[in-house]
C-alpha cells in the first residue's frame, strides 16, 4: 500500500450523512434552477427592482401577502437560492473535516466560490438591468449543478467501499461521453441566450423555418417577417436571432447524433450492464429534451414548457457529467480506501 493510502485509512472517512447531506443540496439546486427558469419563462426577471433588498425590506421579512404576481416566482427565487448557499457553505465545510481526498475538498470550496459568484451575478443582474449578465448567470448554475453531482457521488458510501463499476473504459467511448456533455453545455449556453434576451421565437414553426428548410433573412424577407409579428403583438425579431435559433436546432441534431454514437458503442465495446443502461438512460433523455424543444415551439413557448425543456437539459448535462466522471474515476475507490494488508498476507 502506497502512503496515500495508508494516510486514508488513518483518518475520518465521510459517511452516509455527509452524502445524504450532498444528495439534498444537489436536489435543491435543481429546484433552484427550476425557479429561476420559471422566473425567466414568466418574465419575471425584474419583478423586484432592488438587490439584496426586496422592495426596501430584508428579503427574509418581506411579507406574504406582497408575494403576488411576477413577485411571487423572483422573491421565491432569491429565497430559494439564498438555502443553496448556505447549504453549500455546510457542505464545504463538512468535507474539509471529514474528508481526506485533496480534490474533493477542493471541490467543496469551488463550490462555495461558484454560488457565492452565482449570487452576485444574479443581484447585478437586477441592479444593472444587464440581460448578459442573466445569461453568464445561468451557465455558471449549470456548471455547479455539475458539481454538486459529482460531490454527491464521491462521498457516497458505495463509492468509499470500493464498490462503484469497475468500467475498464473504451477511450472512444470515454472521449464520445465527454464530447456530448461538452456539446449539452453547449446548447444549453445557446438557450440561455435565446432566453434572456427577451426575444420571444425568433422562428415561430418547426421544423420548418418560416416555411422553408433554411430562413430567408434578407432585408426584405425580415420586414415582411416582422410585420406579420407586430401584427400578431409579438416582439420583432433580426437576422441574428433567426440564426441563433437555427445554430440551436443544428447543435440539437448533432446531441443526439452523438448520444446515439455513445448508446452503440457502449453496447458494442462494454460487457458491463450499467454502462449499457447509462447511455440508454442518456439517450432517452436527450430525445426528450428534443422533443421538449420541439413543443416550446409548437405552445409558442409556453412558461411551463420552456420550463420543462430547460430542466430535462439540466438533468441531461448532469448526467453527462457523472457518467464522464464514472468513466474517468470509476476505479479511485479501490485504490484509495483498500484495507491495510496483513502481516500474514504480505508474507
């Protein structure tokens, strides 16, 4: 046993409530971030005009019966979000005292960073009326979501005993799973920013684009365009956000390409059932993803199920980021929490 590993078995390991505790933070930040696609989706954003205060009062005193309307989803928001951090912060916390793996406790501090951050961007965001700061706001959440899911598997009792998959990973199948999650990452950037910026659907069929395979955007075709919009009270739209919708399907495309490649060579190049059943999982949940896409469209993007498409694309890019971390560190576990070996058996 190398020294690494003897100093692990010499101090505290973390246990199920350490886990239980990453498993509860991770949870909520996704309801966090089903909130603040919400907040979005109903337009929201600037409902309360004033950060860290609510309407002049401490957000944690601001009354109930004010909760109305647009108020109800920001404040409930801030609220929300405000658990996160603190719980954050514990969870950090509790990984410096109990945890002896450097990069897990690393993690736990770039995570209390990370939501400290993502708190101040969301507060800029209102007091600067700065729709690109929302849009920054929303991938830094992504990437902790991340995060999160990757400190709910380390310190799970499982992992510690050395019994999570032992994948003897493809590299192809490694560098295909990594790609996809960096192509999800992605497109969920090209969402936020189709989102916050107000813009409304820049292409209101699908998946035709106003009636053809590929918009016509000239000036002329974007003055009739816009007319019919303004007439229909619907936000005018430009060449770039036409285009910008069109990069979004495309990259959609290319997802699902690739979670298909991953779903054929985990069933081609692995013996292993979980990892069959991860990339079958992954797979559908993409297609669902796409279809979500498809009927913000159709619903001429409803709250709710923009909403939806937002967090099944959260779910899919936190799937994406575990399995990658499985691939790469399925084996870390055996190494560094084997049990000192006994004299007898040395000789």
């Amino acid at each position: 046993m190398d020294a690494d590993a003897r100093a692990m078995n010499d101090v505290a390991k973390p246990g199920l409530p350490v886990h239980l505790w990453a498993v509860l933070t991770l949870a909520t930040t996704f309801f966090l971030l089903c909130t603040g696609g919400l907040v979005t989706s109903k337009g929201a954003g600037m409902a309360v005009p004033d950060w860290p205060t609510t309407y002049g009062y401490n957000m944690f005193l601001f009354p109930v019966s004010r909760w109305v309307g647009g108020i109800f989803y920001e404040h409930s928001h801030r609220l929300v979000a405000s658990a996160v951090g603190l719980m954050t912060v514990i969870l950090a916390a509790w990984l410096q005292l109990t945890d002896p793996r450097a990069w897990v406790r690393r993690l736990g501090i770039a995570a209390v960073v990370t939501v400290c951050l993502q708190g101040l961007l969301g507060g800029l965001r209102v007091t600067l009326f700065s729709d690109e700061l929302g849009i920054f706001h929303a991938l830094l959440a992504q990437a902790f979501l991340c995060a999160l899911g990757i400190l709910a598997v380390a310190t799970s009792p499982k992992f510690l005993r050395g019994e999570w998959d032992v994948f003897n990973p493809d590299p192809v199948l490694k560098s295909l799973v990594l790609a996809t999650t960096a192509l999800v990452f992605v497109q969920l950037g090209l969402g936020a920013v189709m989102r916050h910026e107000h813009a409304g659907l820049a292409i209101p069929d699908f998946p035709l684009a106003y009636g053809q395979w590929l918009p016509d955007t000239s000036p002329e075709a974007l003055e009739k365009i816009n007319a019919t919009r303004v007439a229909a009270s619907e936000v005018p739209t430009s060449a770039l956000f036409i285009w910008l919708q069109m990069a979004h399907r495309g990259v959609a495309v290319l997802i699902l390409l690739a979670a298909a490649a991953v779903f054929r060579r985990a069933l081609t190049a692995s013996r292993l059932r979980t990892v069959r059943a991860w990339s079958g999982v992954w797979l559908a949940m993409i297609a669902a993803q796409a279809g979500l896409g498809a009927w913000t469209i159709w619903s001429g993007k409803a709250a709710d199920v923009a909403t939806a498409h937002m967090a099944v694309g959260a779910l899919a890019l936190l799937l994406g980021a575990v399995f990658s971390f499985r691939l790469h560190r399925g084996c870390e576990a055996r190494r560094f929490w084997a049990p000192e070996p006994s004299p007898l058996s040395v000789a």
